[in-house]
C-alpha cells in the first residue's frame, strides 16, 4: 500500500484555513464570467455600433454581477470560519 493510501487510511485530518483555496477557486467563475461578458460586448460593439449604449450599459451590468459573487466568495471565509 502506498504512503499517500495508508495516511489516508489512517484518518489524517486536515488542519488549517482552506477558506484561502477556495477563494481561489471560486475566483476562477467570475474571472471567465468577465472574460466572456467583455469579449461578447466588443464582438457586438463591432457588429452593431449604433447600439454601444445599451451594450455598454449591459456590459457594465454584468461586469457588476460578476465582481459581487466574487466579493461574496471572499466575504464567506470570515462569515463562515472554521472551528
């Protein structure tokens, strides 16, 4: 049996703040959320620049969107913290 098997066989629990890698991967959402949102918008803007308006408009909303469910994912760490 392997190392990494017998100390997981053992009931080796993990100490520590995980909050931080989950932050990071729950940053990773919004950051293609954002990626999308403004690559989508300057395809439109091209395509259509009588409408920049209201795809700027809409661009902006989405961006807003996007950066508030990862300032949630930075909030829940501290409101949720571990024992």
């Amino acid at each position: 049996m392997s190392a990494l098997a017998q100390t997981l066989a053992a009931g080796v629990e993990i100490k520590g703040n995980l909050g931080s890698i989950g932050y990071g991967l729950a940053a990773i959402g919004p950051g293609v959320g954002v990626g999308i949102i403004f690559g989508n918008g300057t395809q439109a803007l091209a395509r259509q620049p009588e409408a920049a308006g209201l795809i700027r408009a809409n661009q902006i909303l989405g961006f807003a969107f996007c950066e508030a469910l990862a300032l949630i994912g930075l909030v829940m760490p501290f409101v949720y913290p571990t024992s």
